[in-house]
C-alpha cells in the first residue's frame, strides 16, 4: 500500500481499510506470542516503514507523506487495535522525530527527516531521568561544551526505542544553573560512544516494546548536534510532548476499539440459562457505556488533530485528547473484562493483555493528573465565546 500525498485525495475510510487489513494479516496475528517472549518486532518495523506509515505527516519537501494529523491518527489507532506494543514503538518513533520537526534547523531537517519519514532511520526520545519526570528542569543531566565537542553525562530511563532506535533526541541542561531554560536538545546517532543500557526493563504490558535506563559516560557529539539553538530544548520537548499527546489519544482509542469488539463478540457466544448473554440488559448497558466513550474520544482526538494542523496553540486540545481518551481506554477494557467474567482474568484472554496494556497511556507522555492541571491552566476565559 502506498498512501496518496494530500489529503484531499484520501478517502479516510478507504484508508482506514488498508491498514486495518494490513493489521488484521501481519501485525494481530502474533501479537500474543510476542507479548509471551518480550521480542522486538524489528520485522514489522520494516513493514510499516514499507507501507509508507512511518512518515505521515512529515511535510513532502521533507520526504514525508504531507498528510494530516487525523490521517496519522487512522494509522496510530489502526496499530494500536492489533497489538498496543508495536504501537507504543510507533508512537515513540514519531515523539522521537518531532523536536526535528518543530525545532530542527532546515539543515537538520533535511539531514535527518527523509530517513525518518521513509522508516529507514527509527527514532526515540530520551527526557525522562529516575528524578525527572513531570518536572523536567531537575534533570541531571548535563552537556559541557568543550573544543571538540559537546560532553553529555547522565542517565535516562524509561527511553522507548533506546537501544533499537538509529537516531535519538536527548536533552540535557547546558546551563545547571537556569533550570528549564538551561535544557538543549541533541541528536544522537546509533553506535555513539560513551552510551550504554541496561537490559530491557520488566513491564506490566506493552512488553515486546522495550525500555531501558540509558548510561551517558562523556559522551562527546559534534557542536551541530544541537537540535535548533541552545537553552531551547525545553520548550521543543513540551512543544513535541503536547503534539504527540494525540497519537497517545489515537492509540488509546484503539485498545478500546479492540476492547468493545471483544465484547461484542463474547457477549455474542457465552450463554447462560439458555441465551446469549448479548441479550441481557445488563450487558447492553455496558457495551452501550463503551460504544459512547469511544465515539467521544474519538472526535475530542480529531479535534486536536485540526487544532494542531491549524497551527494554533495545541496544549489544551492536546491536554484533553489525551486525558478523555487514556481514561475512557481504561474504563472501557474494565468493562469488557466485567464482560468476560473469571474468562477475562485468564492469561490466555486477550483482553486480559489489553488490560496490562492499556494502563500505561495514563501515566506516560504526561500522567492524567498533569493532563487535568495543563487544560485547568489554559482554560478560555470565562468571557470567551470559545465554548
């Protein structure tokens, strides 16, 4: 499948199709297995980037498809639906590739995007610290510039794509002393000496998506690794967060379009005193309940998508999307668990997966509660007629 180049030319059903075919053939079949071993899925990597996915929305003059953000949603959900973990690894790519795209030179962008956007070049993104989450500015971090080089030394956790990924963005503080405005970012390359990882770390779910605590030990790169100018990494890794909150959104929603199609279909063939459980009141209540919170999230997620792509201030719609989405996921594959029964607690139930799975959307890219604070602290004003 190659997708057409604008979206006026884009059937988004027609699309959808596609790659929910090419999902339903190559990426839902092994999801299971691939959950049990904990194993890299480096070959569907390479299929994604052969559908051309891997570049959705990355400008033409960049080498990407030059769609919008709601056609790299369809992609997002569409993954996500048949195994959440590639689609963690998907996600992470993008997240890896957008401090490029918003904050990147036109040199790098050029150096850098077509390999990205073709899938030849996978990315990651190295923010997070064992004392820096939510709160950036007390990374530990630091990059000293020095004749012949940058020297970073530190460490990273949680890095999706660490150790697998060609190219990845790291930030450091340059400037210990200015909190967030002594955060640069940097472009890594793969085999760069100095850094090391530990082994993949034990997840609850999403367990062939690997993570890993990244070792900087003077790590020395070249002084145009620079991702745009320096002290502004802060503000580019917020700025690639709130944008990637809505593939968060996206692949939300289909863990929970999985979810409410296993519901469905067990609510169709478990019986009890003679009829399909499917027809009692008090299951249609429940799968009532998730068919309305899917819709919803995914139209606030569509939404976001076009208050991105229309170049407005993103951190409230990006704030909600994903807040709306992460939790209504939950909810509904609790609901479709209740659904299942002691059959749902089973290992072998895929919805059991998709419960281990689904729980990290609400912490990572932003837990909830931060989600909530953000949309509180960038609510219209009361004389606003935005509502």
């Amino acid at each position: 499948m190659t997708a057409q180049t604008h979206d006026d030319a884009v059937d988004m059903s027609e699309f959808r199709s596609t790659v929910r075919a090419f999902a339903n053939a190559e990426i839902l079949p092994g999801a299971a297995e691939r959950d049990e071993s904990k194993e890299f899925p480096a070959h569907l990597m390479r299929r994604l980037a052969e559908q051309d996915l891997m570049g959705i929305s990355v400008p033409e003059e960049f080498g990407g498809l030059g769609l919008s953000t709601r056609a790299q949603l369809v992609a997002v959900e569409e993954v996500a639906r048949a195994d959440a973990a590639l689609a963690s690894i998907y996600t992470a790519h993008y997240l890896g590739l957008e401090p490029i795209l918003v904050g990147g030179t036109e040199e790098q962008k050029k150096r850098w995007l077509p390999g990205l956007a073709s899938g030849e070049v996978l990315a990651g993104f190295a923010l997070t610290e064992p004392d820096a989450g939510s709160d950036i500015a007390s990374m530990r971090t630091v990059a000293r510039r020095e004749d012949d080089g940058w020297h970073l030394s530190g460490s990273k956790t949680f890095i999706s794509n660490a150790r697998e990924a060609d190219l990845v963005v790291l930030f450091a503080k340059t400037d210990p002393s200015a909190g967030f405005r002594g955060i640069t970012a940097f472009a890594v390359p793969k085999g760069t000496p100095g850094i090391s990882y530990s082994e993949p770390q034990d997840k609850m779910g999403i367990r062939s998506a690997p993570t890993y605590t990244v070792y900087l030990d003077d790590v020395v790169l070249p002084h145009d690794a620079v991702i745009g100018t320096e002290g502004r990494g802060g503000n580019i890794a917020l700025t690639a967060l709130n944008r990637a909150r809505i593939d968060v959104a996206a692949m939300a929603n289909g863990i929970a379009l999985r979810a409410w199609e296993l519901g469905r279909e067990y609510a169709s063939e478990r019986k009890q005193f003679g009829h399909p459980i499917f027809e009692f009141q008090a299951i249609q209540l429940l799968l009532g309940e998730c068919d309305a919170k899917l819709v919803a999230s995914r139209v606030t997620a569509d939404w976001a998508s076009d208050v991105k792509d229309a170049g407005q201030d993103l951190r409230r719609a990006a704030s909600i999307s994903k807040f709306v989405a992460t939790e209504a996921c939950f909810s509904i594959v609790d609901q479709v668990v209740q659904i299942h029964g002691g059959a749902g607690f089973m290992r072998e139930s895929e919805i059991e997966r998709l419960y281990r799975d689904c729980r990290i959307l609400r912490i990572f890219e932003g837990t909830s509660q931060i989600q909530l604070l953000t949309i509180a602290g960038n609510a219209p004003s009361i004389r606003s007629t935005e509502y």
